[in-house]
C-alpha cells in the first residue's frame, strides 16, 4: 500500500490506488474512505510520499473518527464465516468467525414476535460487528505506533 500526504496538510493522507495509461490517478482518502480521481499533473503538484511513522498515526486517526466501514473490512467479511441464530421467536443472534480465526458476535431482540424482522436484525447486528472490527483495528494501530514511539 502507497500513500501519500497532501502538501502542507498532515492529516490528510490517502492511498494510490491506480495510474492508467491514460494519465488518470485513483486514490482513496483514508479519513473520509472516498475515491478521487485526478490527473498524474495535478497528483504529483498536490501529493508527496508519507513516512511510516506518519502512517500509522493517520491510519489510527482515520479509525477513530471515521464510522464507516473501510473497503478492507468489508473485503474481511467476504471472507469470514457468517452463523445467524433465531431465538425464543424474538431473539437474533449472529456470531463472525474472522480469517484469522477470532470470533464476535452480537444479539438484538424485538418487543414481541409480530415485530420481528430477522434480515433486517441481522443487518444490525453485522454492522455493529463492523464496528467492533473498527475498534479493535484501531487499538492495534496505536498499539503498533505506541510500541515504535518506545523504541526511538
């Protein structure tokens, strides 16, 4: 993964995505996870390369403030093991069982059985397990920023 900063603004980073042979740039701003499109002219005026401590401190920010869910937790998803259990007819339960084997899992009920709706229970609770993977992903990165900070 390449990224980059924007010249004169720190917070800002964003990852290359694509060159086309056409002179198109993709990147992907990490904070807001949206694709932008530009030209090599205007990528190279407005673009220069991050350090690696830099990284780490933009990708923990990015987060920590973003609530949505990055493209690679979704991308985690497609590769993870779904299980969806109903329960005393009002109950959904829903455990993921990650790649690396690290299982979450999270329940939403309904008042009573006529209001029962299982997919869309079901939605809810796999976005609060996005959330979680959010969460923990972020403490890795401060913990990875936390331990290199100690050794220099």
């Amino acid at each position: 993964m390449k990224l980059y900063k924007v010249k004169g603004s720190p917070d800002s980073v964003v990852e290359l995505l694509e060159i086309t042979a056409d002179g198109q740039v993709k990147v992907r701003d990490l904070i807001n996870d949206e694709v932008i499109e530009t030209t090599v002219q205007a990528f190279e005026m407005a673009f220069e390369p991050s350090s690696d401590s830099f990284i780490a401190k933009q990708q923990g920010k990015a987060l920590m403030i973003n609530h949505s869910v990055p493209a690679d937790i979704n991308e985690m998803f497609e590769k993870s093991q779904v299980k969806v259990v109903k329960a005393f007819g009002r109950c959904t339960m829903v455990a993921v069982k990650l790649p690396n084997g690290f299982i979450i899992t999270e329940s939403i009920s309904s008042v009573d059985k006529a209001s029962y709706n299982k997919e869309t229970n079901t939605q809810i609770c796999l976005e609060r397990i996005k959330h979680k993977i959010s969460e923990l992903e972020a403490y890795k990165t401060q913990s990875v920023e936390t331990q290199s900070d100690n050794k220099n």
